[in-house]
C-alpha cells in the first residue's frame, strides 16, 4: 500500500482507497503499469489501401462521364436534327434545317487538338441560342453538314 497526494486537496491518500478521507475527491484505482516501455505502435500504411483508393477515385469519374456521354444524343436526318437528353427521363427537341439560322462551333485549344468542341443551333423562332450541345467530336464537320442540309432546303 502506497500514498500518493490527493489532486483535489493535496492530502495523503491510500492508493487503495475509493476517495480522499479529507475532502471526498473520488480516488481511480491506479492499473498495474506494464511492464517495460513502449517501443512501436503500427497501423496499416495508406500504401496498402492504395489500389483501392486510386480504384475508387478512378472508377467515380468514368462513371459519371459514361452516364453525361449517354445522356445526349444528336441526330443529322434529311430534313430534321434531332436531339435526345436524358437516361431516366427523355427529352426530344427537333429542329427542322429549313428553320435553323445560326450554328455556332466554339473550341478552345484543348478541343482543337483533340477534335471536340460545342455546338450551339439558333433557330428563327429564338432570339437566343436554342439548343447547346457540349464536347462533341468534329464539330466543324457537323457543322459544314448542317449548311450543306440548309443550302439544299
């Protein structure tokens, strides 16, 4: 049996007593201090978790580009453009040539290497822009399709 000084009112106090005799200050029983010190602790590195993570991060962003590049869909017909958004809900726009007055084709230089770019369709019934189709390839191509449908209406 040990005394050790009370914390609350500095008394001498048994260590195997439940609280100071002087003041009541509840006394924690001491545990057995292990034998020797401490020489490593090791948790496992986030190297290991490594593959996952880049996994997980990598996986996330083709998804998201996968579900984005499926949920627009421009068709070139005779006569008509048509253009599908959506996955679970659909939307359906259809501009007749005879009626489109203005395509614009914007790039920046990342786009002019890799041949993507926006389209934007004005129509005659629009004031504005119409229908804005972003990072799709070969947008001069298409566009040059459209004038060449437009000239022939």
């Amino acid at each position: 049996m040990a005394l050790i000084a009370c914390p609350e009112c500095g008394g001498q106090v048994s260590t195997e007593a439940a609280a100071c005799p002087a003041c009541g200050y509840p006394m924690m029983r001491q545990k057995a201090a292990p034998i020797g010190r401490l020489l490593l602790e090791a948790r496992p590195s986030w190297w290991a978790f490594f593959g996952l993570l880049v996994f997980a991060w990598l996986l996330i962003p083709w998804l998201i580009a996968w579900l984005r590049r499926r949920s627009v869909l421009l068709r070139v017909y005779e006569d008509r453009v048509s253009v599908e958004r959506g996955i679970v809900t659909k939307s359906f726009r259809e501009f007749f040539i005879r009626d489109i007055r203005a395509i614009d084709v914007d790039q920046g230089v990342w786009g002019r290497i890799v041949g993507v770019g926006n389209i934007t369709i004005s129509t005659a019934a629009t004031v504005e822009a119409d229908e804005t189709l972003c990072g799709l390839p070969d947008p001069r191509g298409i566009r040059d399709l459209l004038v060449a449908l437009r000239q022939k209406a």
